[in-house]
C-alpha cells in the first residue's frame, strides 16, 4: 500500500528532506527519486517546491561540479 502525503504534510516532509542533505542542498533528481512514490499527481512535488519558495524557506540553486554539469536543485534558506 502506497501513503500519498497531504499537501501541508508533504511539504513538510519535503523541506525536511532538503533540510538533512548535505549542505541543505537536495538536486532536483534526488527529490524526485525520493518522493515519486507519494505522489497521486506528477505536479505535487512542483507544487510543493514552489509554496515552500513563496514561503521563504527554500530558494533554487545551483550546485556546482568539478568534473561535469553543474546540478540543480534546491537548498533551505539559512534562517528557516
């Protein structure tokens, strides 16, 4: 059995999941992966990311690499 979030409960667990990344930086594929599943609709993780953005607690950016592309994502908003 799948458990499908509500959404403020889904962007709770979202910002939480960025939060415990390494430098509070979550790529946008790793955020993907990691919430496919609770998903009833492909557009609920958008949505998620982008009241968190309007709410102030994350901004989108880009993650930098020594060896390939550049990574993006999102990262919490240090004072959240």
């Amino acid at each position: 059995m799948r458990n499908y979030y509500e959404f403020p409960k889904f962007c709770e667990r979202v910002f939480e999941f960025i939060k415990m990344q390494a430098g509070g930086f979550s790529s946008n594929r790793d955020l993907g992966r990691a919430f496919r599943r609770n998903m009833k609709f492909g557009n609920e993780l958008e949505r998620v990311l982008e009241q968190l953005r309007k709410e102030g607690l994350i901004v989108r950016d880009v993650r930098p690499s020594r060896s390939g592309p550049s990574v993006e994502g999102c990262r919490v908003v240090k004072d959240a």
